[in-house]
C-alpha cells in the first residue's frame, strides 16, 4: 500500500507567487514592446515637421513598418509566453485543490 507524501504547502505558496511574477513580468514586456512600437510610430509622424528631408515619406514609411513589425512581434511573444506560463500551472502540485 502506497501512502501519499504530505504536500508542503510552503513550496506551493512559493511556486503560486512565482507564478504570478511571471505573469507580470510577461505583462510588462509587453508594454514594453508597445511603447517602443509607439516610440517608432511617433518618430514617423513627426520626421517631417521636425527634418526637412528630401525622401522623408520613405523614412516615415521605415519608421511605420518597423513599428507595426514591433508591435505584432510584442503581440505573438505575449501570447506565446501566457501559453507557456498556463501549461506550466499543472506542474505545482495540487494547488487548485488546496488554495482555489
């Protein structure tokens, strides 16, 4: 007959509040990501008051793209890591049962 260890529940506590750093550190490069993205879009909108260019409607163009790029990049690696993290949960032992 197999007995069933005690579950720590110091360890769980620890486990949960890490989970939930992760969360928030997955949140805050995330907008990371926009503001740099919103960084890139400003500096086009304002490359033509601010320089006068010749081809500045190419420059702009760059600036644009690169923060749409950015943005999208900052979208799929949030959601990318929210995945990872929520497959993670079930390797904490039986929290759910104990805490929720």
């Amino acid at each position: 007959m197999k007995t069933e260890s005690p579950i720590n529940k110091d360890l769980i506590l620890r486990e949960r509040l890490a989970l939930q750093r992760t969360i928030l550190a997955n949140q805050s490069t995330f907008l990371a990501f926009l503001r740099t993205s919103m960084y890139f879009f400003i500096a086009g909108l304002s490359l033509e008051s601010l320089l006068k260019v010749a081809n500045s409607f190419v420059i702009e163009s760059f600036f644009f793209i690169i923060s749409v790029l950015i943005f999208f990049i900052g979208v799929f690696n949030f959601f990318k890591q929210k995945k990872m993290i929520i497959d993670s949960e079930k390797n904490i032992g039986n929290y759910k049962n104990e805490y929720l």
